[in-house]
C-alpha cells in the first residue's frame, strides 16, 4: 500500500487559471498493489502499517 498525495489543483490547470485558490491542499488516496506484482512504485510513499498517517513527513 502507498500513499498517493496529488496536489488538489494542478499547474497549468485545464483552464489555464494562474491563480490556486487550493493552495497546500492534496487529495489523499491510497494504492494497493498485491506485493507478488514486484512493482516500483514512485513519486508514492509506502504505507508502514496500520497506524500510518498519510499527514506524517516523508523520509
């Protein structure tokens, strides 16, 4: 499982807006892949267990 923490507005955004009215905000989503697939997953931090929270600082 892996934390997925997109940022919840884009740059450039589809309507080319400058301004980010959601600034620091992320969606937070969670992908689970069977760990018999050997996948690297990057760009996505790793979820350490059940107390895990996505709010905890990378590293």
């Amino acid at each position: 499982m892996y934390w997925h923490l997109p940022p919840y507005v884009r740059q450039p955004n589809f309507r080319a807006r400058p301004d980010d009215r959601f600034q620091g905000i992320v969606s937070v989503n969670m992908l689970c892949v069977p760990r018999q697939l050997h996948l690297n997953i990057e760009g996505a931090r790793e979820v350490t267990g059940p107390t895990d929270d996505w709010r905890r600082p990378a590293g």
